[in-house]
C-alpha cells in the first residue's frame, strides 16, 4: 500500500505573481502611468535605480510563463489585473487593448488546467488618480467600485476565485505613514483616511462583485505578522500595540468582524460616516494570509506614529536579505486567523528572497520546507487552511529593493530574460503534484 499523501487531495497549490511587477509594457497598449510609475523616477526611492518598465516582459512571454507553471504542476495562479492597463486614468475611458490581454491570459491559464485567481489591487494606483487625492479622498471608494464592475463584467464568466485587495496594511502604511512605498506621503491624517478608503472600497467592491459574477467566492488579502516588543519598556509595549493595531487589525477587524480595533477606532473616528461599517463587512468566502515572519516593534519618536520596527533579531535566525525565519510564528499566525475570523485560509503569499537568484536554491527549498511543515502542523491543530500559493512565480521587480531581490522559483535573467526554473521550483513543482513532502 502507498503512503498516504501529506496533505489532503484537495488543498491546492499554486504561485502569486503581480502585474506591475511582473509584466512590463509600461507605456505600450494604451498603458496608462501609475504611482509606481512615478515613484521609480524620484532619485532615491528604488535601491537600484530600476522600474517596472520591462520587469519579467510577462506581459509578451506569458505564455511561456503559463508553460512553466504547467511543468511545475501547480493548480492555481494568482495574479493582478493593472487598473492604469485597463482604465488609463482610473475612471472614464476603457481601454480595450488591456482588457484583451487579461482575456489572453485567463483564457491561457484555464487551457493549461490551472485555476486563475484575480486580484483586483497589487498596490499600483493609476497617477491620474493619485492626482486627485488618492486613497486619501473617499471618493476613491466609488472609483474602485467602477473599476472593478468593468474587471469582474470582462472576466467573471472564467474567473470565480477573486480578491478585492493585496496587503491593505503595506501599501498605506508605507505609502502613507513611512516613505517607502508610492506615493510617499508621511502623514498621520492621510494614513487614517487611507485605512477607512481603502476599507470602503473593499467593502463596496465585494457587493459588486456578489452582485457581477455568479458563484464567485471572494476574499481579501492580508499580511499578518505577530509584533513581537523589542525589550520591556512601557514605550516599546505601548508602540507594539499601536503598530499591531495598524499592520494586523486595521483592515481585517472591520471587514470579518465589523468595528475597528481600539486605538485605532479613537483616531479614525472623524472619519467614518454612518453606514460606513455595515459598507465594509460585506462577508466574505476566504481569508487570504501573506506571512513571511514576525517583525519586532520599538519606541521612535521620530516616525509618524512613534513605533519603528525590525525584521531580524539577534537570537533567530534569519536570511540574507534580513528576514526573521520563524516557522512556529507561521503556525501561530494560522490558527489565530482561522480562529479570529472563521474562513478558509489560503495562504496567498509565501517564500525566501535572496540576493542573487541562484539556480541552486537550496537555502530557499530549506525555507519553505520549514514554513510548509508548519503550515501542516497549524492544520493539524485545527486551522482550516486550504491552499498555499509560493510567491513567486518569477525573479521580479520588488519594489523599493528593485532586482536587488529575488523571491522566484524562476530565475529571470533580467539582460536577456531567459527563464531557469530554480531547484525550488522542481522541489514545490513535486509536492504540488503528490502533495507529498519531497525527498
């Protein structure tokens, strides 16, 4: 008789990508600029010096991309749609172009057998936007609703597995409170506005969606890392439960349990109009979790908030771009979500960065190895978790840290875009065809 299998036939697998930074043609097809697209000009904000102009060119290789996810043998594929791509100013006129590359690319992904999950937000803004407020005006709600009515009409005949947004908590805090991420605004005001915009959006994008796409099952996507104090003081304490509040509970308490946290409820009372919070909690299918580790929380008056924070600690281990690994906070973050909020898991985003991108990655099958044991073990314990998608599919652009980092179980080569599955990719390509620990 054959060993049983480690994970039931059922959990799925798959890789998370994003559109900005994985697909490129920024100024082609009627592309319209976006946030990041003007924040990569700003001398400074970007650790090389590069944009997303080229990135990974998915947007011309993608089906050589949907052929390496097919020998991975992965089930699903989560992806952005690019809101600047569809609706060059955010509102008003569709173009049609970048509709039918998103219709190429759903229509490929289901040809291969591989389920597509549409993220409708992956941080990039359209500029014309921005440039009438942003997320800090709560027009932005309706904006997003508009957006995604037109996403969800194309594509909801193929797609059914949607999520309104990627991170609520990074793109506002770090766009909003500290400057590493666009549009690089540092205001306390601006950041509660953001937080309550952003959350109505969510909320009103779900109703369209309900409303748009038949059997569509929706969720959100949260980045929850425990906020572990860096010592014992009162004002480490105080600044860790602050930044708790704002990286963990801001988005997810409103939207699974309808009212905002304490701290942050008292701040963000001047701007929450009745009916607001009955907009936000619409009900939702599943809770998609991002995690990478916990982060651990200081006093710093001189930020926005007065918290700062670290990624690495002396006494845990950590990888070379100064990430905590810390498999059991993976376990722990799991069973707290499922409890705390009652919906299937997926777990959207997970994985290992590195400087260089090697093909023989065996640092990264080491870490995922780890995170995916304890994945099994939160199951084990009674978390309802139901897949796990690795980010990422590619070497891509990352943001603040340009290609000085690479998350990929393909190797990109950026001069010539050659694509190299890593040895991660056959390793996680193996478990997601048995759903067996590999060898």
């Amino acid at each position: 008789m054959s060993a049983q299998p480690d994970f039931p036939a059922s959990f799925l697998w798959g890789a998370s990508t994003s559109a900005y930074q994985i697909e490129g043609a920024a100024r082609e097809d009627g592309r319209g600029p976006s946030i990041w697209d003007r924040r990569c000009l700003i001398p400074g904000k970007v650790a090389d010096g590069s944009s997303g102009d080229v990135a990974c060119d998915h947007y011309h290789r993608w089906a050589e991309d949907i052929g390496l996810m097919t020998e991975m043998g992965i089930g699903a594929y989560r992806f952005s749609v690019s809101w600047p791509r569809v609706l060059p100013a955010g509102q008003g006129a569709v173009n049609e172009k970048g509709l039918d590359f998103y219709d190429r690319l759903i229509d490929g992904v289901l040809g291969a057998g591989i389920e597509p999950w549409l993220c409708l937000y992956h941080w990039d803004l359209p500029q014309a936007l921005e440039d009438l407020g942003g997320w800090t005006s709560r027009d932005s709600a309706g904006w997003f609703a508009d957006y995604a009515a037109l996403v969800a009409h194309r594509y909801g005949d193929r797609v059914k597995r949607w999520a309104t947004f990627n991170e609520f908590n990074v793109f506002t805090m770090f766009g909003y409170a500290i400057d590493w991420a666009a549009p690089g605004i540092t205001d306390r005001t601006a950041h509660l506005k953001a937080i309550h915009h952003v959350n109505l959006a969510h909320g009103d994008a779900v109703a369209v969606l309900r409303g748009a796409v038949k059997d569509a099952q929706v969720g959100a996507i949260h980045n929850i890392q425990p906020v572990i104090p860096e010592d014992d003081a009162p004002e480490t304490a105080a600044a860790a439960a602050l930044l708790d509040e704002h990286w963990n509970l801001a988005f997810a308490d409103p939207q699974g349990l309808g009212r905002y946290p304490p701290l942050t409820a008292l701040a963000i009372a001047p701007y929450v109009q009745p009916g607001d919070m009955a907009r936000i909690r619409q009900g939702l299918d599943w809770f998609g979790l991002n995690h990478y580790g916990p982060i651990f929380a200081r006093a710093d008056p001189d930020t926005t908030w007065g918290y700062g924070w670290g990624s690495v600690r002396a006494d845990v281990p950590s990888v070379d771009i100064g990430w905590t690994i810390h498999p059991d906070a993976f376990r722990e973050t799991l069973l707290g979500v499922s409890r705390r909020y009652g919906l299937p898991v997926y777990v959207t985003e997970n994985g290992c960065g590195d400087p260089n991108g090697a093909v023989d990655d065996t640092g990264r099958v080491l870490f995922l190895a780890e995170y995916v044991k304890s994945m099994r073990q939160a199951m084990e314990q009674g978390a309802d978790v139901r897949g796990y998608f690795v980010w990422s599919l590619l070497d891509n652009f990352e943001w603040g840290s340009g290609y000085t980092t690479r998350f990929g179980v393909i190797q990109v080569d950026f001069a010539t875009l050659e694509r190299t599955p890593k040895t991660s990719a056959r390793w996680y390509g193996a478990l997601a065809r048995t759903g067996r620990f590999p060898v």
